[in-house]
C-alpha cells in the first residue's frame, strides 16, 4: 500500500521523539493521531512540510512540527518534507522566491547585483526583503495546495489499484476453484 511507500522513507519515530529541538512540544509529540500514515495525515503533513520549507529561517523543523501537532497531520513527514530547502537547494529555492516576488514588486528587481558577502547581505536586505518574503510565501502556498492535491490523487489512485488487483486475485480464485470442481 502506499502506508509501505512512504513509511520506507520516513526516519524512526524514536528519534523524532528525542530530538533536542522537538523536546520543547513534550507531551503533545506522544499523540497516536501524529504517527499513523493516512490519506488525511499524509496529505497536510506534505502540504504542512512543504509550506514550511519556503518559510526562511532557521529551525524549520520545529514550525513544521508544532505544526502537524496543531492540525494533527502525520510528524514524521512534516518535518522530514522540510529538508527540501537544504543548503544545495536553498539558493535556488529561495532565489526563485525572490523571482515570484519581483513580479509584485518590479522595481526590486532592477537594482538587485547579488555578491556573495555578509557585507552585501547587511546593505541590500532592506531593497529586497518584501519580494522575497512575498516571493516565499506565494511560493509555499502554491506548493503546499499542489503537494495536498498530488498525495491525494497519488493515494486514490493507488488504493484503486489495489481494489483491482484484489478483484482479480478474487476471480482467478475463483475460476481456479471452478475449474477444480
């Protein structure tokens, strides 16, 4: 089924659970409802997962956790979806953030020469933090919805498969015993 899919991937519950960072939500972590993989949990937690991502600051993890707790979506994957933006893809997901967020704010876009420096980083901030913000928020909304709606037909799909193969082991069952008679 596709609990087996996406639990192979998951990292152990246990280690979740004793992480310095995720300690700070105690009690709520040992919730059952934040463990099961359903086609609900499953779902916002990718849509919890991803939005989280694109929000950019440190500890993401711990928004996309105190998050699953809050809609009850499974934990696991919700933070695990946060390493998305890693230090490989964050420059390009966050510079694509930014792209979105010129579109809102075109006047950002024309002064923006990007250097490599804290320097830089101290004197441009103020010039481009609105597009990116607004970039970064667009960007994880629209993400998130997709991430939602592709579980959701990839699990419908999935579970219709198996309905069909079911009926058709039943059949051949069947045909078997009858051609045995």
């Amino acid at each position: 089924m596709a609990r087996k899919l996406i639990r192979k991937y998951l990292p152990d519950p246990a280690s979740v659970k004793n992480n310095r960072f995720l300690k700070i939500f105690g009690k709520a972590m040992h919730d059952p409802q934040l463990w099961h993989l359903t086609r609900y949990s499953v779902a916002h937690a990718f849509s919890l997962g991803i939005f989280c991502a694109f929000i950019p600051v440190p500890f993401q993890m711990v928004i996309a956790a105190g998050a699953a707790i809050l809609f009850r979506a499974n934990l696991l994957l919700s933070v695990a979806l946060v390493w998305i933006t890693n230090p490989l893809t964050m420059p390009v997901i966050f510079g694509f953030s930014y792209y979105v967020g010129t579109w809102f704010f075109p006047e950002s876009q024309d002064n923006f020469q990007f250097e490599l420096s804290f320097e830089w980083l101290a004197n441009s901030l103020g010039s481009i933090w609105q597009p990116f913000l607004l970039g970064c928020l667009l960007c994880g909304l629209v993400f998130a919805i997709l991430g939602h709606a592709f579980i959701r037909i990839f699990w419908r799909i999935h579970v219709v498969n198996q309905w069909k193969i079911r009926a058709l082991r039943k059949q051949n069952l069947a045909q078997s015993d009858d051609s045995a008679n």
